[in-house]
C-alpha cells in the first residue's frame, strides 16, 4: 500500500512538473539557430563536406528565430543563397538573401513569423543546389528536453520520497 501511495505521488508531482515546463518552454523568446552549410554547384547543400545532397538538408526553425549561417563554397565557385517564401526557384522582394560567396562567409536574419514549408536555394544553381526550409509554431523544438525530463523525475521522486518519508513518522 504504501509503494502505490509513494508511486502514485511521484507521477502526480511529475506530471505536473512536466506541464509547468511546457508551458514556460511555449512562452519562451526566439532563439539563434546555428548552421553550417556546405554547396557545391553539382551535389546541392550539406551540413557537413561529405555529405553534400540535392535536395539538401532540412533546415528547421521557430518563428522569429534568428537564423545564424556558416556558408563554404566547397567547389569554390561563387554561390549566394536566399529562402524563397514565396517557393519560387529564384530571389523575390523580402526573401533572405546573402551575398555571393566562393569561400566562407556568415549570413544572418530573422526567420518569417508565417509557419510553413520553404524551399533554400543557391540563386546561380538552383536546380541542383536546393532544400528545405521550415518555420514551426513557437516551442515546438526541445531546447534540452532529455535533460530537462530526466531533471523533472530526480526531483519528483525526491520530493516524494520526502512526503512519504514525512507520512511514515506521523
């Protein structure tokens, strides 16, 4: 009897636990997402050099996230990539759009606040050289989730060691 009663606790203050952090993980500011991409004008886009495809990676963002870009020409010849919102294969007003690069450059916006289905390009090969571009709803990303549930059950089950400690006395 007394296991069940120490259970059933240590799921109830878990639980609610586990609420209260998604919802202050629903409420939290943009975050800058970090990434490096790698083009080449006949393989398309990687994260990393040997893994370079056409269609490249999926680049997944929040809305209003500030996106932080790590750009390497890894053929060498000059690329400028830019985020069509409008999913047309070359640059329109409004679309981020970097400068051209043979080498490594950084570019830096803010992602648009309309969740949806992008596509990335490079604006001198865009057949080859293309991907996708997502905007998701605020909060849905972890932002160190393993961490933070495997921290939620230590002190739950802490704190409910020390009620059925405290029940145990009385």
């Amino acid at each position: 009897m007394k296991t069940k009663w120490l259970l059933a606790i240590t799921l109830a203050v878990f639980l609610a636990a586990s609420a209260a952090a998604t919802q202050i993980q629903g409420a939290r500011a943009a975050t800058t997402r970090n990434f490096t991409l790698y083009g080449n004008y006949l393989e398309g886009w990687g994260f990393t050099a040997s893994n370079i495809t056409s269609p490249g990676p999926k680049i997944q963002v929040e809305q209003g996230d500030t996106v932080n870009l790590t750009l390497i020409s890894e053929d060498g010849i000059t690329h400028r990539f830019f985020v069509s919102y409008t999913n047309s294969s070359s640059p329109s007003s409004g679309d981020p759009e970097s400068s051209d690069f043979s080498g490594t450059t950084s570019y830096e916006f803010v992602a648009i606040s309309t969740v949806g289905t992008y596509t990335y390009y490079c604006a001198h090969h865009p057949n080859i050289m293309y991907g996708t571009f997502q905007v998701v709803p605020t909060g849905t990303i972890p932002e160190f989730q393993p961490l933070m549930l495997l921290s939620l059950l230590v002190a739950s089950t802490a704190l409910a060691a020390l009620v059925f400690r405290r029940k145990r006395r009385i």
